[in-house]
C-alpha cells in the first residue's frame, strides 16, 4: 500500500521522561507505516533545551508560527529538584508558557469518551471541551497582608499624573487585600479564540463569568465577548446551526451537570483551572484528556493534557514492565494530522487521522487497555496489557 504524502510539514515537539519513550514508538508503530511523515523536528527534551538555553523553544514557537500546527510530546517544567537531577544551568520556564505567551493562545481540552469508562454524571454523552483563558486574573495578582488598623485604596496613575482612586476596605483590625488585573486586548484574543474554535468544530459555545458581582471587571468580559460575537462571529455561527450563549457561572454550572454535553465552555483563568480539572475527572481519566492551544489568528498546537509520567519511566529505566496509556499522546497526532489534513486539502490524511482514533477507541472497547482504564472499566472482559503491547494491538486494528 502506497503511503500518504504530505504537503506542508508539521511541527514535531519530542519531549521527557515516559512519553518520549512512548512518542517513538507511536510514530514507529502507528504512523510512518502509514504515512511519509513530513516534520520539522524539535527537541524540547530538557537536556536539549538545557544544552540551546531554552533557544528550541522559541524556534519551535516560530515553527509553528510559520506552518500552523504543532504536535508536543509532555515535557518536565524544571523545579529545584529538577535542576540537580539534570545538572540544569538554570530553572528553565515551562515549555507550555512559553508557546502560550508565543502563540497568544487559548487552550482547550476536550475528554476522549470511550465505552466502558462511564461518567461519574450520568447524563454526559458526549465530551465537554473546557475553554480556559490562560493570562491574568489571580494567577498575576500582588497580594498583600495587612498588619492592623489601614485604609487600603486602589490607585490607579495614568502617564499624565491623573489617577483614580477608590477604597478597598478601611481596615480596623488586620486582614489580606489583592489586587488583579486583565487587558482587553487579552480578553479579546480569548474570545477570538473561542469563537473560532467553536466554528471549528461545530460546536456551541458557553462563557460565563460573575458578572452579577463583579460588576467591572468580570462585566467587561461579558461586553467583549458579546461585542466581537455581534460584530464578527454571528452569521458565521447561524449558517453553522450553532449558538453562543452566556450565562452566570452559577447558572453554567448547574447546566454543565445537567447536560448531554457536546459544547465548549470558556471560562475564566481561575474558573476554567478548576472547572477543568473537575470535568476531566468526572469523566474518567487524565490519561484520556487531549489539550489544544489555538491562536486567534488560528494557530494550532495539539498535546495530552498530561504529563511526563515520572513514576512510570522510573521503573522503565530499572527494566520493569509498564503499563502507560498513550490514548492522549496518539489523539494529539491524530488531531494535528486531521489539521495539517484539512489547511493542505489532504482527505487521506484526515481520514486516516479518523481510523487512527477508530482504532484507538476499539481497541479499548474490545477489552484491551493500560492499567489505568483497568481499573475503571465497566467491561467484562477486560485485558490489562503493556505500553507497548497496547500499541501493537491499535497497529493491528488500524491495519
Ligand atoms: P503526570 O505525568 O501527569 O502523572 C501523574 C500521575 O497520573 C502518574 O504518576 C500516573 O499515576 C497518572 N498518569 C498520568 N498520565 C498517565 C498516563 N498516560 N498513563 C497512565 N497513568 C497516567 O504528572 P506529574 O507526575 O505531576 O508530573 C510529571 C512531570 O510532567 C513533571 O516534571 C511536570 O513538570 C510535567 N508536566 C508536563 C505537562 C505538559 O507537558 N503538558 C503537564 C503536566 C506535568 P500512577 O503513578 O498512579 O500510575
Ligand atoms: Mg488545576
């Protein structure tokens, strides 16, 4: 059988640790078979962002920049501990921030549905993809403890020395003030994001925020997103059969679990690192979890959700058998194939991109799984198997 041919290249990011001894063998086993994979590669292993002073990160950034989608393999952020275990020059940044702040993108995450994992909320039929604004808020607060009787203010000075004021509290005793901030230009991006994402994938969209509390700040979310909805995305949606509707994040919530699912819901920084979090366990598994960073000028960087899977690569290395789920980590490739398959008008390769994931979801549905979906699946007759093993069971499937 003749392999597919691509046009455009996509943008390779190897990574650390378990999933990057996983990453060769999905490319070995259920891609170059197939196809005559045509990537830029990059090297964000952290020895080799270590031995390039992080400079691979960037370049890969601009890779993407220049070809539209990436496929990145869970790389280790460096901590402390990190440093002395990779005798690292220095604590480099997260990988995942630095394309985030490159591509000025909006990550999505989506749940990968498979029979036998059942929610944990019984009405969830389809996926729910959390759409999370990933600048500001909380996580770009200054903080500070009051020691005693104070009047805290804002204060706000423009570069002609104007200001404006307000008070916060006037403080008889002590207690904690923070302050918190967000750009519309952000704002803006993240809706542009949405709006586009949704289109992509025909979805409804959601936002919600507590604008009923907040009656600035999270307001002028609100007012954004309704804004650029009206100007710019609303006959697009109509001619989709698809809607955008806010609500209050209460409101939302209370939706979300009484839903069938099927949307993107976009939330706020903080409301969307929870949000997230509480979505993809009650749906199963983090191992099952796909992450995409989309740009508003439509970008695409596709990774699972998770990460390096450090435990697991420990006893790789002392020769014992694993038993990893690469589920997130092959729905990445098939999801930037699908991609780079869609800009370069290549239906083999978004069809194969479809029999990939076909053959990814029987393989677990005829009973053949990692340890972790073992011990959650509902299925009678289920098969715990090796990292490797499973993979030759999806090559089999796809062949
Ligand atoms: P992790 O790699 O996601 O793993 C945490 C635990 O979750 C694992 O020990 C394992 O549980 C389970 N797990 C996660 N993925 C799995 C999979 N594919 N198959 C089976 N089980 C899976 O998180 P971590 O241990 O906190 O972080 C490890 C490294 O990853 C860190 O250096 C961190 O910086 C990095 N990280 C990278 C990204 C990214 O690149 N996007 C994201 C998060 C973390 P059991 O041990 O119980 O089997
Ligand atoms: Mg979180």
């Amino acid at each position: 059988m003749a392999k597919i041919q691509m046009k455009t290249p996509l943008v390779e990011m190897d990574g650390d640790e378990m999933t990057r001894i996983l990453w060769k063998e999905i490319k070995d086993r259920l891609l170059t078979p197939f196809i005559d994979l045509k990537c830029e590669y990059y090297d964000l292993g952290l020895p080799y962002r270590d031995e390039t002073n992080d400079q691979v990160t960037v370049d890969a950034a601009n890779a993407i920049k220049k070809y539209g989608v990436g496929v990145k393999c869970a790389t280790i952020t460096p901590n402390a501990q990190r440093v002395e275990e990779y005798k690292l020059k220095e604590m480099w940044k997260s990988p995942n921030g630095t394309l985030r702040a490159a591509l000025d993108g909006t990550v999505f995450r989506a749940p990968i549905v498979v029979k036998g994992i059942t929610p944990s909320v019984s009405t969830w039929e389809k996926p729910i993809t959390l759409a999370r604004h990933a600048y500001g808020d909380v996580y770009k607060n200054s903080e500070l403890y009051v020691d005693g009787a104070a009047k805290a203010e804002l204060v706000v000075t423009y570069p002609d020395g104007h200001t404006d004021r307000k008070t916060i509290h006037d403080f008889d005793g002590a207690g904690i003030i923070q302050g918190v901030h967000n750009t519309d230009a952000s704002i803006a991006s993240f809706a542009h994001a949405c709006f586009k994402y949704a289109l992509d994938q025909k979805q409804d969209l959601w936002f919600s925020t507590k604008d009923t509390i907040s009656k600035i700040y999270d307001h002028r979310f609100k007012d954004i997103f309704a804004d650029i909805y009206e100007a710019e995305y609303k006959t697009a949606f109509e001619e989709a059969g698809i809607e955008y509707f806010y609500t209050l994040i209460d409101d939302a919530v209370a939706r979300v679990i009484r839903s069938k699912g099927g949307f993107i819901w976009a939330c706020k920084n903080y409301d969307g690192d929870v949000m997230s979090d509480m979505v993809a366990t009650a749906f199963g598994s983090l191992a099952m979890m796909t992450s995409v960073l989309v740009s508003p000028d439509g970008l695409y960087e596709y990774e699972a959700a998770h990460g390096t899977v450090t435990r697991h690569y420990y006893k790789h290395l002392k020769g014992e058998p694993t038993s990893t789920n690469s589920v997130a980590t092959i729905f990445a490739w098939s999801g930037a194939l699908r991609k780079r398959g869609e800009l370069d008008e290549l239906p083999e390769l978004v069809d194969f991109s479809d029999r990939l994931e076909r053959a990814t979801l029987q393989t677990i549905e005829d009973g053949v799984m990692t340890g972790d979906l073992y011990l959650l699946s509902t299925l009678e007759n289920k098969r715990r198997v090796g990292s490797v093993e499973f993979l030759d069971e999806i090559a089999a499937r796809l062949a």
